[in-house]
C-alpha cells in the first residue's frame, strides 16, 4: 500500500511502471459530502472536477480490456429533503474525461442498512430509507475482460425442481418471450446474476463460490487489530461481498487489482483472497496503518480456489508494504 494522495502516487516510478498492466480498477472514492468529512473529501463542483481530472490518468494504468468500477453513494441537500445529483454528475464526468465506455450501471443494495438520512426519513417520514449505491462498471473496450459463469447465483428453488422435473410450459409469454422447449433444462451450475447485488452475507445472495470468503471475521479481526493498537477503524468501508463479485468477475487469477482510495483496503483483502495481485494507495496514514489488520494472520486470505493454487502459495505471505510516499513533482 502507498500512502500519500492519488494525485502525488501518480507521479511515483512504482506507479508509472503499472501503465497498462492494471486489469481492474475498484474503488469508492470519497464521497462527494456537502460539509467537509475528516479525510477532507472536496465538496460541490470542485470534486467533480477533481475526480475528472485524475480520469485520463487512471486510465492510463489499465491494459487494453481493463475495467474500472466506481462505487459512489446517494447525497443530499443540506437542510432539504432533495437529493444531490453531484455523484452522477462526478461519474459522468469521469467517463467522459477518461473515453470510457459505461459497460453496465449496477446497483448495490444493502437492506439492512440504517434509515437515513433520519430527519426525512424517521422523524418527517416523508423520504424512503436510502438503502443502494450506485456501482459504474467503466471500460476502454466495449468487451472488457468479463465472465459471468464465475459468479452465478444459487439457483431458486423453483429452478432446481425444474431442472429434477425435467418439464415446464414452452411457449409464449405475456411479455411475448418465447421459451423454447429445452432451453432451461440444462443445469448451468447456477443463475446468471442480475445487476443488483445484493452482498449482505445474511441475505446470502452472493455467489457460493464467494460465501465462505465474505463470511470470514475478516471485519472484526480487522476492528480488533485497530482498537488495540489504538487506530480509528475506517468509518466508510466497502462491503466486502461488493469487492469480492467484482474482482471474480472482471478478472482471473495471478491479474492485478488496483484501489486509488484504498481506505482500510477491502479491496486489496478481496484480490489477495481470490489469487489476485493488488496495489492500494490511500491519503490517511492511520487507515493504511490500521488495513495491516486485514492481513494478520487469522485475517489473511487463504485462497481455496481450484485454479488459483500456484497464485495461492505466492500470496501466502501477506505482501502489504507500507510506505510513506512524498510528491516528487
Ligand atoms: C470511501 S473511503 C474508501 C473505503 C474503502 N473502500 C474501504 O473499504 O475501506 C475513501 C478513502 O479515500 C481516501 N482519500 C481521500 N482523498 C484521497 C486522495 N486524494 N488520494 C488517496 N486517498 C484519498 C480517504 O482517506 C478514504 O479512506
């Protein structure tokens, strides 16, 4: 992990010698906050500016059919039930600036989070829990590096008793589908995934071959590392699941995973879980110092994939490098 701000890591040798070697870009940047956070997110027009400009140099690092997947919340208008438009616009901007394709808009929900924002929602009730996040899968190719048989759902169980049945109505739907006479007779070891994801573990909506890695006390090994060595664990981390579908899907084995907004580095705990290689860079030195709980050694991942076996025993060793970065502009 590098610490110091994107803009300078950009500029660092060990940075420019990953252009066009990077296959995927995962990240939730700062969000675009109306009042300054902690971290000291940059507010109104100025972020998107500011997002839009490191566009073309993000996307510098990517290979040819790399993607870059942005995670970006819902905001408000201070002291008015009204939503701000600034992440979009901020999401519009940066694919525009970066020559992006937008390969799909996915929607990452979360039911189980807390209603917000309180005044419209539990005291005025007059605005719905804001439960999703927006997730811009962005490419250079119109045909990024993608499979989806990677990260197939569970089939429901009206699916399974189907394929045991071997029979259901063919024919013409209302929606004026036509369902062939076998096509949904072949077990296809699962259901495609729909483009909203759901990666709460209790709504167990991942994919199997990713549960038993997002239902790891990763989170609380994580907390207990920061609170003993008197770190503040990061108050906006990712949802694990979120990052571990993403890498199993727009990448393979022994590829390299990048997060310039590292944070307490979900990202880099979920590529390293999946063989994958990472780099993350993050502005906060306590956040960078405190994700060295993510790879202690009950933490670290210990990746069980079939095909990632050689990629496993390279990775074992945790590989966080920790180092202060100063801008060699
Ligand atoms: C939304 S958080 C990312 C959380 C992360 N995905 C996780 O799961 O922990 C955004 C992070 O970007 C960092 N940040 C803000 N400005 C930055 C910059 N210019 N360069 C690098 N990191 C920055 C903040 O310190 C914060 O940790």
């Amino acid at each position: 992990m590098l610490v110091g701000k994107i803009e300078d890591a950009l500029l660092d040798p060990a940075l420019h010698r990953c252009k066009g070697k990077i296959d995927l870009i995962f990240t939730s940047p700062p969000f675009p906050l109306i009042r300054k956070k902690k971290y000291g997110n940059e507010t109104g027009k100025s972020y998107i500016e500011w997002l839009e400009k490191l566009a073309p140099k993000l996307c510098e690092l990517l290979t040819p059919k790399g993607s870059i997947v942005i995670e970006v919340g819902n905001s408000w208008e201070p002291g008015v039930p009204v939503m701000s438009t600034l992440g979009l616009e901020a999401l519009l901007a940066f694919k525009k600036a970066g020559g992006l394709y937008l390969s799909q808009q996915v929607i990452c929900h979360n039911p189980a989070r807390l209603p917000s924002p309180a005044q419209w929602v539990n005291i005025n009730r007059e605005r719905l829990k804001d439960s999703f996040t927006h997730v811009w899968w962005m490419s250079k190719s119109e045909h990024p590096k993608a499979d989806n048989r990677k990260v197939l759902l569970p089939y429901s169980k009206t699916m399974k008793s189907l394929l045991k049945r071997k029979t259901y109505n063919a024919g013409r739907r209302p929606s004026g589908h036509v369902i062939s006479e076998t096509g949904f007779l072949k077990n296809h070891g699962g259901a495609i995934s729909p483009n909203v994801i759901d990666p709460n573990v209790d709504a167990a909506q991942l994919p199997e071959s990713l549960l038993t890695l997002s239902g790891t006390m990763v989170d609380t090994t994580y907390r207990d590392y920061c609170l003993k060595k008197g770190y503040e664990p990061h108050p906006a981390r990712m949802q694990l699941g979120l990052a571990l579908f993403f890498i199993d899907f727009l990448t393979e084995a022994g590829d390299v995973v990048f997060d310039p907004f590292g944070g307490s580095n979900t990202t880099g705990w979920a590529a390293q879980a999946l063989g994958r290689k990472w780099i993350s860079v993050e502005a906060n030195k306590e956040y960078a110092q405190g994700s060295k709980g993510r790879f202690v050694r009950s933490a670290a991942p210990r990746p069980k994939r079939a095909n990632s076996k050689k990629v496993a025993r390279k990775v074992r060793k945790p590989v966080l490098i920790t180092k202060r970065r100063k801008a060699s502009r």
